[in-house]
C-alpha cells in the first residue's frame, strides 16, 4: 500500500482525546497540511475527555508504553500533573508488586491528610500503590495539545462548519445519490453540516462514541455513558486536598483532587455503564425472541446499536451512588450539593481494545485481508481510530505516534492485529454485557428506564 507522504493532505474528524493527540503527532513530524474538524469549539463539552482529571495507570502492556510516552513527551511535563498512589478494593484481582496493604480504617485516613478521608470504610480492603498511577489534568491537556498543533501549522474547524454529516464515496454525487455500484468504493471526501466539501488524501475517524453515525462499523462499537458529578469546595478545604492520590473503588466511585483552578472535587460513580438502546422491531411470534429471552432480542426487540445524547445532569440513581460513596469515604461532603454533573460517552468495543484500521469498503469484509489480497486502495482513505471502551484516556499521549506508524505503514504485527477491523466477535453482540465491569446492580442500565434526573442549576 502506498504510505503517507508528509506533504499530502490528512484530515481528521473529532478534534477530542485522539484527534489532539493525532493532529499535534503529525504537526510535530512535519506533517503540512493537516486539517481537525469538529462539530464544536476544542475541547467539545461532549469530547469524553473534557474533564478535571482522568486516572493514569501503568499496567497492560499498551498502557505501560503510553505511560513511558508520557514521560518522553514536552507536552507532559508541562500539563500533566502525575500524582502518586491508587487504591483499590479487589487486591486479589490485580498482581502487583510494590503496593502495600490497606485494610482497616485508620489505615485508609492514613494515606492521606488528616481531615480528608473521614469515614468508616466498613468493609473495604485494597491497598496504596506508591507509583506508575494517578491522574492528569484531561481538559488541560486537549487544550495544550490544541495550541501546540495550532502553533505547528494544524488548522482547526469548527461548529456547523467542522460538524461532519456524512461521508462521501466514490460512486456518490453530492447530495448523496449512488451512480452505479462500484466494486471497490473510495473516499472522496467529507460533508459538514453547512454543506461544505472537504477532501484530503488520508481521513482519520477520531469522532469517538459517535463514530457509527457516520459509518456502518458492523456493531464494533457500543456508545456507553457514565457519570460524573463535582463538588465546589472552599479554598481551604482545597488547600488541603492538594497532592491527594487517586482514591479509586472499582464497584463504587473514585476521587481525586480538585481542580487548582476552580477547587471543584470530581467524583464518579462506578458502574458497567448506560446505554440508549436502538431497536428494531421484530414480530411477535419471532423464533428468535424465544430462544434469546434474555441477551440481544430483551423485551421482543432486537437491540441494533446505541444513540449518544448530551446531558449536562445525571440520573438520580447515580446521584445516590455517589453519596454513598461519600458517606463512607468522605461523609463530611455527603450531603454537600452537586455544583454541575453530566453523563459522558464513549465507545466499547467488544474486547475493549481500540479499534484502528483502514476501512475500504462498507460491504462488511475482512479488510485487512482484503486490502492485503488487493494490494490497497486508490484514492483518498480512511484510517478508523475509534474504541476509547472507557480507559483510553492514558493514552492520549501515545496514540498520535500510534497513528503516524500506520500512516507510514511502520505499526508492528502486534499492534495491528490488537487494533484491527473485527466484525466476526461484534456478530450477535450482547449489547448488555458488562464487559469486565462492577459497580451499582452489576448491570449496563438503559437510559429510557431512569427515573428522574438531577436539576442542577435549573431552579
Ligand atoms: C466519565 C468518564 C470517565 C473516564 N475516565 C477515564 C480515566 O480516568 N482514565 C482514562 O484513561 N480514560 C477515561 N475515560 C475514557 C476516555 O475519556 C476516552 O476513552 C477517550 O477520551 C476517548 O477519546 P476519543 O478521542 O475517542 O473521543 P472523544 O474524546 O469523545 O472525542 C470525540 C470528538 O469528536 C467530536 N465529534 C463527534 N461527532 C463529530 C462529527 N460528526 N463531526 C465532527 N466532530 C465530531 C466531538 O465533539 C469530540 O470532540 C473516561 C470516560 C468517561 C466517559
């Protein structure tokens, strides 16, 4: 296949978590003309990584060289805030060497300032782990990733001119008409909202939880939702939150400091995540309703995909998670109100690893073999970086490089295969799995259930 050359045109839709990273990866390699469009101002208040803090963690082999990443990186040392130590309540789950063991409660008060972890932790077992985790200031980060793209040359649309509706192929005038049915379609650029044509030689999907608006992704990915909430603490009770390490539960919430600027405290609550289902109708006397009661056709429906909508609240089942949390780390701030909480989306994959491939055709093949078979494509491509599956924020500052290897055809075997277009395991997917998840009813929750949401700043 032919490679990238640095002075053809790349193109990226989703200027969030991925697209910043990708965009300032090219820029930095003397990448010319690389243009991000996004459907709002960067960061977006729907791009996933448009938060305080995210947590950062060393452990699967992927995460451990992005972390090693983020040392090498200018941008890191400036914006990243790596903090030490994570809690966490199954010790068995994870081997790890060089944690100690937190047990009792005056051992979890002990780990951080006297005044801050104030309650019972009736119950809880985990244990201090005194490096290679902690937490990085996530909207900082997209921003300065931004700027410094910005700076290099990127050019940065957005609004209804950077909204991308639809992509547009070969064999397709520009109002969407097919002419003909070409075997082997490609690329031929990209509509915005208002109506604009863009063209590049190489197009990046980075759009994340919203990707499959765009292209029939055979049920890869799955918008999932979570939920955060903050608290607005006083000066002084941020004076002594600062250098906090992360407190993380995994069946029931997580803190870390609060922001430096604005002294807000984020807590999420954990769950295996909300979706909003898409059905498609099926006939009452369906066979397949009978024999699959229970997994994909739930309720006589047959569940297609996943709609993401934004919502600057939370449902109030997840606002009670989160006091529950509190009162058993922090019962101080349990009855304290929520300053602001939204729900945030992003995309699982059914393996949780990332999904990065070049996508050639809509027909649903095996495209990596296919592009092997044929040699490649010509004409303008499209390389899919999708698949955050809820952990992906560690990697943000790795996954520009990650890109720029398979641009230039450089991404070992390894890697591609992880990464790679894999409809068979999406076939016949059970959109409820909790995939590896705990927290709240051990269950992916349907946002059409929820009984009522929070008001914050409504009244
Ligand atoms: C509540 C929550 C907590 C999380 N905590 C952590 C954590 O602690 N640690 C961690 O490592 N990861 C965490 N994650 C996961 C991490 O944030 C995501 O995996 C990562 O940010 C995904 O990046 P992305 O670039 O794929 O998507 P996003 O960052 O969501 O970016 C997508 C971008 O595409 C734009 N866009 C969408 N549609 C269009 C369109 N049609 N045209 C143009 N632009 C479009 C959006 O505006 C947005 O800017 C968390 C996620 C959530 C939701």
């Amino acid at each position: 296949m032919d490679m990238v050359d640095k002075n053809d045109s790349v193109l990226i839709i989703g200027g969030g978590t991925w697209g910043c990273s990708i965009a300032l990866e090219l820029a930095r390699n003397g990448y010319s003309s690389v243009m991000v469009l996004d459907g709002e101002d960067v960061p977006s208040s729907i791009v996933a990584g448009n938060d305080l803090n995210k947590i950062m963690e060393e452990g699967i082999a992927l995460n451990l060289k992005m972390i090693q990443t983020l040392h090498m990186r200018g941008i890191a040392s400036m914006i990243y805030a790596l903090q030490h130590g994570l809690m966490i309540r199954y010790i068995n789950l994870i081997i790890i060497t060089n944690i100690k063991k937190v047990v009792t409660a005056d051992q979890f008060r002990n780990t951080m300032p006297l005044g801050v972890l104030t309650g019972d932790f009736k119950g809880w077992r985990g244990f201090a782990k005194p490096s290679g985790a902690g937490w990085v200031y996530a909207r900082g980060a997209i921003i300065a990733a931004k700027q410094e793209a910005e700076r290099l040359g990127v050019r940065f649309i957005t609004g209804q001119h950077g909204l991308v509706t639809r992509l547009l192929y070969s064999d397709e005038t520009e109002h969407g008409e097919r002419e003909g049915m070409l075997k082997r379609r490609t690329l031929r650029g990209v509509i915005s909202a208002d109506g604009t044509i863009y063209r590049a030689h190489t197009t990046v999907l980075a759009n994340g939880a919203n990707a499959d608006s765009l292209i029939d992704l055979k049920h890869q990915l799955r918008p999932t939702a979570w939920t955060l909430a903050h608290i607005q603490m006083t000066p002084s009770e941020a004076e002594l939150y600062k250098d906090l390490p992360v407190l993380f539960n995994i069946e029931k919430g997580f803190f870390m400091e609060p922001s430096a600027e604005t002294h807000e405290l984020k807590i999420c609550d954990e769950h295996p995540g909300y979706i909003n289902p898409v059905y498609q109708e099926l006939p009452p006397d369906n066979s397949l309703i009978r024999e699959h009661a229970d997994g994909k056709y739930k309720d006589g429906k047959n569940i297609v995909g996943s709609k993401p909508f934004t919502r600057r609240q939370i449902p109030l089942e997840s606002e009670d998670r989160v006091r529950a949390f509190l009162k058993e780390t922090m019962p101080h701030l349990e009855t304290r109100p929520f300053s602001f909480a939204r729900i945030c989306w992003d995309a699982d994959t059914v393996d949780r690893m990332p999904l990065i491939d070049w996508y050639t055709s809509d027909d649903g093949e095996d495209l990596s073999s296919r592009r092997e078979a044929e040699g490649g494509v010509e004409g303008g491509r499209l390389l899919l970086a999708v698949g955050g599956s809820g952990h992906c924020f560690k990697t943000m500052p790795a996954i520009g490089q990650v890109i720029l290897e398979f641009l230039e055809g450089r991404v070992d075997g390894k890697t591609r295969r992880a990464f790679r277009w894999r409809p068979g395991i999406a076939e016949g997917r059970n959109w409820w799995d909790v995939q590896g998840r705990w927290g709240a009813q051990g269950e992916v929750m349907d946002f059409n259930k929820v009984k009522g949401w929070t008001t914050i700043g409504e009244t």
